[in-house]
C-alpha cells in the first residue's frame, strides 16, 4: 500500500462512532498511523503473510513507515514464497 505524506495525513484524526465503536489503539491516530497498525494487525492476526506500507510525498522522496512492513521484507518473504513453490509448475 502506498500512502501520501503531507500535514494532513501525519496530524491526529477525531473519531465519529455513530454506528460502531472505534478500536482503543486508533483514538487520535494519524491516518499514517492508522495505515501502519492496519498492516501490522493483518500480519499478526495471520489474515496475511506479510503486507508492505510506503510513505511517499512527492515522484523522489518515500520510504517505509516500520520494518516490519516494510517492501524490503515484503519481497524477501513473497521471493521466499515463490521459491517454496516453483516446484508445484514443473
């Protein structure tokens, strides 16, 4: 997932419970911050095997928000993944 960097997205954002109540670790979270806990609770609620989260603010400049979901470790276990099944296309 890649996601814009600017103001907007790094500062604290309300939350509106009309219809549900919002998760404990989301209360005055930026949407950077709410991106990177969404990665990072897929990983560990094993719905995914790894996730990668980019931060960019304009064409040169991004990077990762954790190293845990970073596209570095999102290529080495996906490359790890196809290794571990190329056999299966013989």
């Amino acid at each position: 997932m890649v996601v814009g960097k600017d103001r907007a997205s790094e500062r604290p954002v309300r939350n509106y419970e009309t219809y549900f109540p919002v998760r404990p670790e989301f209360n005055e979270a930026s949407y950077l911050d709410r991106y990177r806990i969404l990665c990072q609770k897929l990983i560990l609620k094993r719905h995914y095997t790894a996730t990668a989260l980019l931060w960019t603010s304009d064409a040169n400049t991004y990077g990762d928000l954790a190293d845990d979901i970073s596209i570095k470790r999102f290529l080495i276990s996906f490359s790890c993944y196809l290794n571990g099944v190329k056999e299966e296309f013989k």
